[in-house]
C-alpha cells in the first residue's frame, strides 16, 4: 500500500513497491502492452475503451521516440522512470473517479511530458525534451525520482535562464551511496515537474516536491518558475500589478483560503495561527510569483505546508482567473 501524506503529490512509494519495480522486465516500457495479456483492472479498462486505448498508444510511440533521441544512460533513466509511472499508474483502480478518468488523466500528463508540451499555450519556438534521475533507494542510497524537461538547444537567454533553474532541480539529486547515517532508513527526493503554460513570450512550469531526510514525516511542496522569454527574466509581482492590484488578489484568495479552512478546520480552537499571522502569509504568498502556476484561463497559488495550517491540514492553494489578473495588470505584463 501507499501511505497518505498531505501535498500535491499524494502517495508515497513504499519500499516494497520499489522492489517489486526492480523486478519488471527491463523492456517493458518500450511498446504499448498486448491487450490479450491483460492481466490487471487498469489493463482491462485501457483494452476496453478505445479512446484509452489511442491514448496508450501515443504514449508508448512518444516513449519510443524519446528512447531513440537519447544516450545509454539517459536511456537507462527513460526506462526506470516509466516503470514506476506504470506501477503507480496501476493505483488508479482504487481511485475515487474511477479507473478510466484516473488513467486518463496520468496518460496524457505523462504524454505532455515526453512530448515537451504544455497544459495550455502555443508551445515555445524552441523544443522542450524530457529529463530523468531515476535511483531505486536503500539506507546507503537516497530513492530519487525526478522528472522534468529543458530547452533541447537553447538559444535565447529566456531559454538559458530556464535550463539554468531546472538544472538546479536535478543537481539536487544524490546519486551513487551518499555516506550519510540514516538510522537504517530510506531517505527519499521526488520533483515532478509540468508545463502549465508556453508560448514564446513565457513559460510557467510547476515543480511538486517531495523530500524524507528522516523525521516524523517527509515535507512536500510546490515552486515554479516563471520566466519572461523575452527579456530573460523571472517574472516577479513588480512585472505583473501594482500594490493595488496585488491587494486586489490577495482579497480572493483570502475569501478562497477562508471557506477551504472553515471545511477542513470547523471549530477555530483546532487553529494552530491567529488570523492576523494567517492574513499577512496569505498577502506575502501571492506576492511571490514562484508560487503561481500560470494557466490560459486560471493562475493558480500554491501555499507551503504550515503558512496557514497545520501539517494535517493537507496543501492550501487558491486560483485566479486570468483574464481577472489581466484586467488588473500592468501594460506589457508578461501573461497569457
């Protein structure tokens, strides 16, 4: 079983599983599956449904097609992580809405993924390629999982300033032993990354992170980065409103964040922050634009764990409708 932790990324790989994924045929990534060897309910359901089924099938040519653009060890990587996409795809049969929205939905992020596009926008002049640091866990080696894309050849200094940041994302990563006491225990890094929005003007890219270093629990998280393909630039609040506007915004998401709070927490006992400490997290977080993720129709602002809740609680986040945010920006803003 997986175990719940509050965040964007909602299950935690056990070591078990990772075993068992250790044990996967190597070259099971590389085609699309034989529906008459369907063994699993996740399986069924994609043979039985057409559409799902054209959906895997683009998956497993953009799998090949990636594979054929990179080296051995990236190769190596590709495989190791589409591995594990595929076994904890497989806990879409328990999901909530059902086996088919669910693997529908983990398909075509994976295929955004692989293929380099984004979840809205045009796409960027420049191709996107996908990224992998894949390494099974153990107490002597972390468990790393990182999946993310950067400019095959870039060009511009929007470009540049991009890879620069997603190559501090992946430096991140321990790999090899790493020599550190863990009291027998698996440390553990993921970062997820996706492309909410593209265009050769901007870019807006979501990473959700996970980290275990030992502890009564992991933390979690979610950043972005933001850059103005124009200029080069990561975008800041400065760019976008003035301090009007950002009070502006920061009142609906309060209204947003209030009414979440008042469903999870109902008695205001359990309320570990008073609401002037709560307010000023709220305003100082909307400010921040590495907490936008920016979309063609919602932007929306993610909150770190404890700056309005306690860890219980689970992720606050609040969404902005863009066309919102652009009747209140400044000329030139860099959005959609």
């Amino acid at each position: 079983m997986y175990a719940f932790v509050p965040g964007p990324r909602r299950w935690r790989r056990p070591l078990l599983l990772t075993a068992l994924i250790a044990f996967l045929p190597f070259s099971a990534p590389a085609l699309a599956f034989d529906c008459g060897k369907a063994a699993t309910d996740v399986e069924k359901a994609i043979c039985a449904t057409p559409a799902l089924k054209q959906l895997d099938d683009e998956l497993a040519a953009a799998y090949a097609a990636v594979k054929a653009a990179s080296g051995p060890d990236a190769q190596k990587m590709l495989a190791r992580s589409q591995k594990r996409w595929i076994s904890e795809r497989e806990y879409c049969s328990g999901d909530d809405q059902g086996i088919v929205p669910c693997v529908t939905q983990k398909t075509r992020a994976r295929l955004s993924l692989l293929l380099g596009t984004p979840e809205s926008g045009p796409g960027t002049a420049e191709k996107l390629v996908p990224v992998f640091l894949v390494q099974e866990g153990s107490e002597k080696q972390w468990d790393i999982d990182i999946s993310a894309f950067r400019f095959g050849t870039p060009r511009t200094p929007g470009e540049k300033r991009f890879n620069a940041l997603v190559d501090k994302i992946l430096h991140k990563a321990k790999l090899g032993p790493h020599g550190e006491d863990t009291n027998g225990m698996t440390y553990a890094l993921e970062d997820q990354l996706s492309l909410t929005y593209a265009s050769p003007l901007l870019i807006s890219a979501q990473d959700d992170f996970y980290v275990n270093e030992g502890g009564a629990h992991g933390n979690y998280g979610t950043s972005n980065i933001n850059i103005d393909l124009k200029t080069g630039r990561t975008i800041t609040i400065k760019d976008v409103v003035d301090e009007k506007g950002a009070g502006v915004l920061t009142s609906w998401c309060k209204t947003q964040i209030d009414a979440e709070k008042k469903k999870r927490v109902p008695d205001s006992i359990d309320v570990p922050y008073d609401q002037a400490t709560r307010d000023a997290a709220i305003a100082q977080t909307v400010r921040d634009v590495t907490s936008w993720s920016i979309g063609a129709t919602e932007i929306t602002v993610s909150f770190d764990p404890y700056a309005v809740g306690a860890y219980a609680e689970g992720a606050y986040s609040c969404a902005l409708p863009t066309k919102g945010v652009k009747a209140l920006a400044l000329a030139g803003a860099p959005l959609p």
